[in-house]
C-alpha cells in the first residue's frame, strides 16, 4: 500500500517536478553564443506616422501581426550590418509570407535576403499546411518552423519534433537535431526574461554596439510589442524569440532533461520503502523519525543537485510522500500491536493476580489453621516437661519436641508476615523512637540464643536524636540481621552490630565472623524462599528473613547493603533517611 501511494505520487511528480525545479534554481548561466534582436513597437512609429496620416500614436495600435514589422529597407539595412560581423547564423522568428505581399527584390536585396546563414520562419495554417515566407530559396533549405506548442494547461514546457520536409527553426540555426522524433522534449529553461544577452534595433541602426557584437554567435531576431502574444512558461510568460533562444541554449550544451523509465523509479522506489521499514522497526520513534526526515531530505538535496550539474531528473517531492505514508501507516501498526500485546499482558496479569491471591489465600489458610495445633503442642510437652522434669531422657526428648515446635512455628510466623507485608492494605505505622533502644530489645531476645552456641555479641551503639519509623518492623530487621548472624557463625565467633549518625542517615551495621557468601550468591539472598547455594542442606531457614529485612527498610526510604568475604564473614549495613516523610506509607 505504501508503495502504490509512492507511485501515485511519483504519476503527479511527473507532471509538476519541471516547473518547480526551473522555479526554484532560479536564473542560471546561459550560452554567450546566443544573441537575441529585439524590434519594439515604437522603432516602427516614425514610418507608420508618415504612412498613415489618420493615426495621432502608432502606441495605441493593439491589432499588429508579424507583417506589422516588414520594411524592406529597414530589414535590409539590419541583415547588412549583421552580416557584416559574420555570425554563425541568423534565425528569423517573424514570419514574412502571403501576409506581406509581393516583395520585388534587386540582386543585391537577394544576396542579403537569401543569404544561407540566415534562416526564415515558417509557420502552419488551421488545416496544418505548411505556409513558406517570400524569401524562400530553391531548395527550400532556408526554412525552419517556429512552432510552439503549449500544453493542456497552457504552458510551454515541450518541444515537438517537427515534420521531415520542414525542420525545426532551432534545428537549422544550430545545425543539430533534436535527439528524437518520437515525444516532446522538454525545454531546459535557464531563467526568466532577459538572461540572454539582447540588442535593440536602434542600436544596430545608430551603431551602438561593441565590436564583434555577432561575430560567430547565433542571433534570434523577434518582435517586442503591448500586443504581442506571450506564452505562459514554467518561469513565468516569455515571447516567442526567449522560448526559441532556450530551445537552442539546450540544444547547444546538449542540456536535455534525462530520466528513466517509470518502472525503474517504482523499483527504487520499493527498496526505500524496505529501508524505511527497517528503520521504523528496528529503532525507537523519536531516532527513526530523524532518520526518515534526513532520508528525505537528502534525497531532495541529492535530486536537486543532480538536475542542475548533469540534467538528470529525479522525483524529489514523491519519496516525501513514500516515508511520510510508511512512517504512519507501519507506526500505526505498530501502536495497534503494542495494544495488542498490552491487552494479552493485562489479561495475564488479571490471571496472575488471580492465582497469586488463591496461593496466597491458600498459604494463609493452612498457616493459620497450623497455629492453634503448634500452639496445643506446645503446651502439652510445656505441661508434660514440668510434670517429668526429674526424667533425664524424657526430659531431652520434651525439650527437642519444644524447639522444633517452635521452629515450625518461627516458619509459619515468616510466611505470615509476607502475605501481611504484600497485601494491598498493608501499612507501616510511623513513631518517633531511639533505634538504639530497638537494637538492645533486639539484642536482649537474641543473646541467649548466642550463649548457647558459643557466640559473643559486642555493640558500639552512638547516641543518636530520635528518628521516625515503623517500630516494629525495624526491631523485626535487626533482629532478622542478628539471628542470620548467629545462625551462620560457628562457635567461637564474634558479631559486632554498630550503629552512627551521618548528615542526612542513620546507619546500622551488624558484622559477624562467619562463612562468608559466595560472590554468586550476593544478589540472590535478597529474593524471596532463596538462600546461599551452600547452605541448603546445612542450616534450616525459609530463605525469607534478607527479603524482608530489604523490603521494610525500603518502605521507610532507606537502602541495605552487603559485603561478605568466604572464610572471613559478613557485613550486612542499612541506612534510614533523618527527614522521612512524617505521612503513613500506603503500599
């Protein structure tokens, strides 16, 4: 479709192109070896006044043909100075025939009339006979028509082959033939009125020229009156001798316009179609628009420029229309397939949601209803192990029942606490409170659980201002923190949790001597079920504790950092913000 669009662009192209592209270049330099003779109405005034006697001003007749200007003296008189100068030719664009009448002429009147250098118009009838001017000579070889032919519009751009008996005025002046006899050939117009170089009558008469004025030069003789008929070109209206001397300024410098066949322009013009479309679907919107607009437009500069150093026409408002409509249409078609896809994403994420919410639902169900049956369980072997506390080997089974159930009971509270954090109603409940003080509620909880594996725990806790935050989550970090590092130092190892004040942050760290992580492993701890690729079978966990202590100290606008080396331990850091905003953080 863009392609058939390009090419009824390119029919249009074809009609207009000429015009635009004369009118645009402007005047251009012509041949020096043409030379036109202008006769003006007035040179003829003096003796049609003394001819006609009932006329007051030879300015005010509007009624003049051709014969108008016929004096045989005069025209004697001009063709002797001519030829004195030995131009190469002379080409009469007047013609003198029947409408002269009966022109009786000396030998010396014919050697200047029938002069071979000079070159008569003929001209054709309303029944296309071909009418001979007096000067005729034997062999009819003095002759060339003036015809000119506009086009549909009126316009002159053409110039048509004429028949063979009767050759082109220009043909015979420049001694050249037109390149075909099958078409018009359009005129290569090189500016508007007066770029060539012209003389008056009077200054021929009265000797007003330079020297070798027409020495080998071609010189067109034509008539200048208020009256006279012009023709509508591309460069606006001319007289006949201008569209004659353009006819022979291209026939001159072979300056013919030349192009190829439509069928070669459609072709070229599907491969820009392609390239087009590879732009438009390869790059972004905004770079592939620069690039479909520098496209064009050198393509534009490059037709210009060919048209006017090698006379070869290219279209160069079509390929416009060629981008422009490809760039819609497959940007078009690209919006419609983005919506597309946009509606199958929405539907998925519809579904997703769906079965987010029925996993969630269902976790929530079977964790809740785990609860009341742990919390039974650890009350009978709380009961069963006060009543038989003097039983050793009881005793330690009880004991190993109750730390188990409360593992499974901190499991069950950690996935509790996700679906919590990650329901659409969740909130965190700012206040203004010491981290300090939560780091040793924290720290209190926890120390036992160190002593009993060997582990010490030393703290550097900077007195800070209070600062705003969710009280509860964040002693649900640190205590997160603190319970990995126990969890993964050995006996015998150290934590270390420090806490400072900078401009604009609160920091906490909690540095351990344990393992380490893996390089590999640093930004997968973070994620939600996933823990160290080593650790899997070697400690028990949900893999959930890192994920929620990066998703809470987010939520308060902080951010937590690791740095972990193997062998030497880990340092977990997070950071809140001192102005955090004072509203509730809806998620």
């Amino acid at each position: 479709m863009c392609w058939l669009i390009g090419c009824l662009a390119l029919s249009n192209d074809e009609i207009t192109s000429y015009d635009q592209r004369f009118q645009l270049r402007g005047d251009q330099k012509t041949s020096p070896q043409i030379v036109l003779i202008t006769i003006k109405q007035s040179d003829f005034a003096m003796i049609y006044d003394a001819r006609t006697n009932f006329l007051d001003n030879m300015s005010e007749v509007t009624d003049i043909t051709d014969s108008f200007f016929w004096n045989k003296p005069l025209w004697s008189e001009l063709l002797l100075r001519i030829l004195r100068q030995n131009p190469q030719s002379v080409g009469v664009t007047l013609y003198f025939g029947d409408n002269v009448g009966t022109v009786r002429m000396t030998p010396e009147d014919q050697r200047i009339f029938l002069d071979p250098r000079i070159v008569w118009a003929s001209t054709t009838n309303s029944l296309e006979r071909i009418l001979t001017p007096v000067f005729t000579n034997r062999d009819h070889n003095n002759l060339g028509s003036n015809e000119l032919r506009r086009d549909e519009d009126g316009v002159v751009r053409r110039v048509f082959p004429q028949r063979a008996e009767m050759p082109h005025l220009v043909e015979k002046i420049t001694g050249k033939k037109f390149p075909t006899q099958l078409a018009g050939l359009a005129i290569n117009y090189r500016g508007s009125a007066r770029v060539f170089k012209q003389y008056s009558l009077s200054e021929i008469i009265y000797d007003e020229l330079p020297a070798n004025a027409f020495t080998d030069k071609i010189i067109l003789i034509g008539a200048e009156t208020s009256s006279a008929p012009v023709y509508m070109t591309p460069m606006g209206t001319l007289s006949r001798t201008e569209i004659l001397a353009h006819i022979t300024d291209t026939v001159l410098g072979d300056k013919w316009i030349k192009r190829l066949s439509f069928v070669w322009y459609a072709a070229g013009f599907f491969v820009l179609m392609l390239m087009a479309v590879f732009v438009i679907t390869t790059y972004p919107q905004s770079v592939a628009l620069f690039f479909i607009l520098w496209i064009g437009t050198l393509l534009a500069a490059l037709s210009a420029w060919v048209f006017d150093t090698f006379y070869f026409w290219s279209p160069a408002f079509s390929p416009f229309v060629l981008l422009g409509t490809s760039w819609i249409i497959f940007i078009g078609y690209q919006a419609t397939k983005i919506e597309r896809q946009n509606f199958h994403l929405q539907q998925e994420q519809e579904y997703l949601a769906q079965l987010e919410q029925l996993k969630n639902n269902f976790v929530s169900l079977i964790s809740h209803d785990l609860k009341t049956p742990i919390a039974k369980i650890q009350a009978i072997v709380d009961r069963l192990m006060t009543q038989h506390a003097q039983e050793t080997e009881l005793g330690q089974d009880l004991k190993s029942l109750r730390l188990f159930s409360d593992e499974l009971n901190r499991y069950i509270q950690s996935i509790l606490k996700v679906l919590r954090v990650e329901s659409r109603d969740f909130k965190i409940n700012k206040e203004v409170a010491d981290i300090n003080e939560i780091i040793e509620e924290a720290l209190q909880h926890l120390r036992p659980l160190a002593r009993e594996r060997g582990i010490q725990i030393h703290t550097a806790l900077e007195p800070m201002f209070s600062v705003e935050f969710d009280t509860t989550l964040l002693k649900e970090v640190v205590i997160n923190l603190i319970e990995n590092a126990i969890k993964y130092t050995p006996a015998g190892g150290q934590i270390e949790v420090i806490s400072h004040e900078s401009e604009e942050f609160v920091h906490v760290l909690v540095k351990d001597t344990g393992e380490g992580i893996k390089p590999e492993d640093m930004e997968k701890v973070w994620g939600k079920f996933t823990r160290g690729s080593d650790q899997d079978l070697r400690t028990k966990g949900t893999g959930l504790g890192l994920y929620l202590v990066k998703y809470f100290i987010e939520l308060h606008g902080g951010k937590v950092t690791m740095e972990s080396k193997v062998g030497l331990g880990t340092t977990v850091a997070f950071t809140l913000p001192l102005d955090a905003e004072e509203d509730e953080v809806l998620v």
